[in-house]
C-alpha cells in the first residue's frame, strides 16, 4: 500500500483513513486480494492509536472495500463504484457554468459521478471544500476565479493541495501553477485583442470604446488589457465606466458590455435617444444567449460546451494536457 497523508485537522482521523484507502482502491493502487498492514502494523507505521484503524477497517469492511481473512489479515475486496468520480468546484452559479456542467455530464456518461460545489471567489471557502473532500475523488474539476483582492500565494495553496495527476482547471489559465495538471482555459486579454481586431474594419465608425465593468465584479482585469491594447493600436478613446447608468450616450461609441443587465439597460437606453444601433452606437456583449441573438447583438464568447466536453474527454483518455478553448466572434446588426 502507498503510503497516505493523515493531517488533516478538518477530518477525523478514522475518515481520513477510510478516504485514503477507498482513494487507493478505485485508482487501481491497491488490487484486488491485496493485504493490508495489520493494525498493529498501521497504528505504528503512522503514529495513530490502534483503535483509530480497528474502527476505520470496520467501516471499509461494511462497506464492501476490503474483508478480513481469521488468522491471515485484511485484504482488498475490490472497488464498490466502478464508476469516476469527480468534485467540480465552479466559482458561482451562472447559465454560462451550466452549459459547461451539462457538457460534462453528457461526455462522460454513465461512466462519471460529478459532485458539484461553488467557492464563491473565495479561495479560503475554497479550501475547506477540499479539505473536507481530499481523497474522495479521482479528479477535482475547478475554476480558479477569485477575488480580486485575494492573495495570489494563498490561491496557489489552495490549488497545490491537489495532486496534480488529479487537478484540473477551467476557464482561467493559472500559469504561476507548475505541473503536469490538465488545464482548459481562455486567454481574456488576447482573446478579447484579436476578437476586436478581426472586426476592425466595422469598428473604423467608432472614434471610442467604453468598457463596462460592474464595480464589484469579479471578472478578470485581463478583460481591460485587451480593449486598452486594441485602442491604443487603432488610436480610439478608451473609457472603462462601471454602470451604463452613469454614462451619456455619445455618437461613435462603441459599447463593451459584460452582465446580462448592463446590456438590457443600454438596449434601453439606445431605443430611447435619437441614435441608431450599429451605426452611431455599437454594442458588443461578452458570451452568446439565444437571447442575444433574436436581438441581433454582436457576441464575443468562450465555447463553454466545448470547455466541459474537453475536460471530460481527458478525463476519460486519461490525457493530461494545457489547451487553449476556442474564441469566437459573432458578428450581428448591434456592431
């Protein structure tokens, strides 16, 4: 048997033993008819009081995972669920996370049980996510957006307290994280550059671009970067307002609108002044709705199916991989 970690402060020590353990059999590191330590043997080995493994091989045993053999020890039984389980951990609840769920479960089938958590851009709620669930899991499926304010050593913790054979990352490319850790993300900064950029010449009517990013949203900065880099290489005005509410709509503008009701105020705000959509003000919204498009609004969005289908195909291959997922621009009457 490999040998496990029990210091976990979060967990019994009984729970962390049985989690160990049942985490070894359903990878394959511990086979069938395979013996265990004693529990003498284990209660020396790792300084835990000999009752503290008699209750842990008691509650593997009802379980199903191991058997006891008189005379001879403890010996693996096999797996209880053939299936792989997986925790997936998003940052919060949105139609666009759903998207990326349901992908994933399509993908992986019957083969698969997904748990599904939200760490809330908090990578100490993070933390005792997976504190309270290491070793139960074959793959912890997570999107590392936190607050803005969070410190990026205390991320990186967090993050490291998964065995990289086991980690995957979504949506948000984590490059300061080493290891051979499967990782599909977007690229905010370039993608948002080159989106703009292939829809330069319908953007030639607009003298500026207004950014609007809510106060206290807690979207990627890198958004930023890649509309100040296009402006400032097709010299037009850059502004970044936090609410379409503050702002007065000016002719030649074009909008950059990230929440579903920054957007709905602006269309608004557009039907209400003498101005016309796609000519003297332009709208581009962040991630594709069926809404969006019976309103011919111009979208730039992430494949969020294709980001679940990649991660679940690599679960199922056994690949591990860092992958950039596709970018897209579509181009309606708002632009």
């Amino acid at each position: 048997m490999q040998r496990i970690k029990i210091n976990n402060n979060k967990l019994p020590k009984v729970k962390q033993i049985v989690l160990a353990i049942v985490a070894q059999i359903e990878k394959g590191k511990l086979l069938k008819d395979e013996r265990l330590p004693s529990i003498n043997e284990f209660s020396e080995q790792y300084s835990v009081a000999r009752d503290t493994v008699e209750k842990a091989y008691k509650d593997l045993k009802e379980q199903g995972y191991i058997i006891s053999v008189a005379a001879k020890g403890y010996f693996v039984q096999g797996k209880k669920d053939q299936r792989i389980k997986v925790l997936l951990v998003f940052n919060k609840l949105s139609s666009y996370k759903k998207m990326v769920y349901d992908s994933m479960l399509q993908t992986l089938g019957e083969k698969a049980k997904v748990d599904l958590q939200i760490h809330h851009y908090d990578p100490h709620l993070l933390k005792e996510i997976l504190e309270t669930s290491q070793g139960a899991y074959h793959y912890y499926v997570i999107m590392p957006h936190f607050f803005h304010g969070a410190e990026k050593e205390v991320c990186l913790s967090v993050l490291k307290m998964i065995p990289e054979n086991e980690l995957i990352l979504l949506d948000k490319h984590v490059p300061e994280l080493e290891g051979n850790h499967i990782s599909i993300y977007q690229d905010f900064k370039w993608d948002i550059y080159y989106a703009l950029k292939e829809a330069a010449d319908l953007m030639k009517k607009y003298d500026r671009l207004v950014l609007v990013f809510p106060k206290y949203s807690h979207h990627p900065t890198e958004i930023t970067e890649g509309v100040l880099q296009f402006c400032l290489e097709h010299q037009k005005g850059f502004s970044v307002v936090s609410s379409v509410g503050e702002e007065a709509l000016l002719p030649q503008t074009a909008y950059i609108v990230i929440t579903e009701s920054d957007l709905a105020l602006l269309i608004k705000k557009v039907r209400n002044s003498t101005y016309q959509l796609g000519q003297e003000i332009g709208i581009i919204s962040f991630n594709e709705t069926v809404f969006k498009e019976l309103l011919d609004i111009t979208v730039i969005s992430t494949d969020f199916e294709e980001m679940g289908r990649s991660a679940a195909c690599q679960i199922l291959n056994g690949q591990v991989k860092k992958a950039k997922n596709p970018f897209h621009l579509i181009l309606r009457k708002s632009l």
